[in-house]
C-alpha cells in the first residue's frame, strides 16, 4: 500500500470515529444536572409512643427533632422487629420502619433499619436510606446514619450523613 493510501484511510476513520461521537452525544440529549448533595450533621432527640393505634403493625412510633446543620421534626412508624439467633446473648434486635421528616422547606422521606439494645442505656445504630420528599426535598436521595441510645421511651444521639437533590 503506498503512503497516500494509507494516510488517505486514516483520515477516513478519524472523520468516521468523529462523526459516529458527534451522533452519540446528540442522541443521548443535553446532559442531566449532577445532584446537588447536602452533607448533614444534627442532634437527635426521640420520644416514643407504644400504641396500636399509632398505625404501626408493630405498635411502635417515635417523634424525632432534629437539631442542627439539618433542622428537622420526624415521625418514625415502626414495620418490623426481628430477633436473630445471637439475641438471646446480646439482647440486640432489628427494628425498621418508615421515617417522616418535616422541615421549613419541605419534607423528606426515609427507609430506617435499626440495631437497637433492649437492655441498659438502649444503645442503638441505624441506617437511614433517603427515599423522596416534597419541596426543596423534592426527589431526594441519599444516607443518614444515628447512633446513640434509647431506653423507657426517650433517647438522643447524632445523626449525619448526605442527601441530595435531583
């Protein structure tokens, strides 16, 4: 093949290789706006109600206030506890249930799985999965992890974390 040929097909596959990105970036359309996170880190204050009559198919429901980077009022339905084999010795048990949170802007919404000690100070740790909101939460996403301890229907801890927005 002689050096004209050659450079000849080169110029051809780079003017391919250019169109066919030229296409794809034009079929995948304007791009979408990277989510706007929010890192969080807030003082945790719950009460609980035992009640059937909370709505909860365990009778558990708890207010939260949230105080700090992230100021909110939470009401918590519990949905599930279960024990496992090593809570005869630990005394641990899984709690989850379904978190709402009010703020001045708007509400946001959390799917929570808790580790929770049912003897001595009620030592608990959590994780939150941010699942929507309303408002400025509207569409929100992200993690929040608590700990801290809850015994004879009150508690406190911390509670951080990110969530975004679309």
């Amino acid at each position: 093949m002689n050096r004209s040929a050659t450079g000849s097909r080169r110029s051809n596959l780079v003017l391919a290789a250019a169109a066919l990105f030229a296409i794809a970036s034009l079929a995948a359309g304007p791009a979408a706006a990277d989510p706007t996170c929010r890192r969080v880190h807030s003082h945790l204050f719950i009460e609980a109600e035992a009640v059937p009559t909370c709505g909860s198919p365990i009778g558990l429901c708890a207010t939260a206030t949230l105080q700090g980077s992230l100021k909110a009022v939470g009401a918590f339905v519990g949905t599930s506890v279960v024990t496992t084999p090593d809570t005869p010795t630990t005394a641990v048990i899984v709690v989850t249930g379904d978190n709402h949170y009010q703020t001045a802007t708007g509400d946001f919404f959390t799917k929570d799985a808790i580790l929770l000690s049912t003897v001595g100070a009620g030592e608990f740790s959590e994780v939150d999965v941010v699942v929507g909101g309303t408002g400025a939460w509207a569409g929100a996403s992200g993690v929040l992890t608590a700990t801290g301890t809850f015994a004879n229907g009150a508690g406190a801890g911390f509670i951080e974390g990110q969530i975004c927005v679309p």
